[in-house]
C-alpha cells in the first residue's frame, strides 16, 4: 500500500479527508432505470430484487381489476336476492356501507399484491414460488367471476 493510506508511526491516519466516490447527478439513477439486482447473491438465499418484470405489473392490475369486477359483480348478485355475503366481515360493512365495502374488498387485494411483488421470487416453503401464488390467485379470481357472470345469467335469463 502507498504510505499516505497508512498510519504512521504515532498512529495518525494520513489518508487524504476528501471522499474520492463520485456522487450521481441524478439521485437514485439505477432506481430511476431498473434497479441494479435481478437474483440472489447465492443460489440458495431468499431474495427480493431491486427490478420486477412488467408482466408481475401486469398480473397485479389483472388482480386488482378482477377483485373490483367481483366486488362489483357481488353487489349485483346481492341486490337480485339469490346470494348472501358469506364472509361475516364482508356482510357486515356491507350493512354499514356499499362504497366501504367495495374500498375494503378491493384495497384488500391491492395491499397483498403490495406484498407479493416484492416477493415475488421468494420461495413459500422453500417449495412454491410466490409468482406462482399470484398465477394461482389470478386463475381462482378469474373462475369466481365466472361463476358470478353464470349466476347473473339465470337472474337476468
């Protein structure tokens, strides 16, 4: 090492004071522009990444939508007579509020997929990857709007 990093002899640090890191023009640019890590540092770390891909974006909004067309979809099958709320949270603020119902229902899901994203690439259990969770909360939503859009066809038909 060159002597000026060194401590002398009576222990002084003859370092240089100025910090020789270049600062960024612009704050947080690798942020800006899709994070800097896209996997583990070891092959057998749980990990969070600093970039998601657009399709885990893409699954989360499918999500969310999905709730609120079911929220929506719930309402309508409730007014007709035919079905009742079954979870007794979700009947409750039904009783209290429509529109608190709908804000609680949907923001539900929205704060889970806040959750999942990140997660994405955790494995559950060291087994199930949490991608695979949403693809799975994806189908399951997409058949409960199936069968509500059935079950508005008898009211309607």
């Amino acid at each position: 090492m060159a002597p000026d990093t060194l401590r002398d002899a009576e222990g002084a640090n003859r370092r240089g004071s100025g910090d020789r890191r270049r600062r960024a023009w612009i704050p947080h640019w690798r942020a800006l522009h899709g994070g800097r890590r896209r996997g583990a540092r070891r092959d057998l770390d749980p990990y969070t990444t600093d970039w998601h891909e657009p399709r885990l974006l893409f699954l989360s909004i499918a999500i969310i939508l999905l709730s609120t067309t079911d929220a929506i979809l719930t309402l309508y099958l409730l007014e007709s007579g035919i079905v009742r709320e079954a979870n007794p949270v979700m009947r409750m603020l039904l009783e209290r509020d429509v529109r608190t119902f709908v804000n609680v229902k949907t923001g539900i899901t929205a704060s889970a997929m806040l959750v999942l994203i990140p997660a994405a690439h955790v494995r559950l259990l060291r087994r199930v990857p949490v991608r695979t969770i949403m693809h799975v909360l994806f189908g399951l939503y997409l058949a409960l709007i199936l069968y509500e859009l059935g079950l508005l066809a008898i009211v309607i038909g």
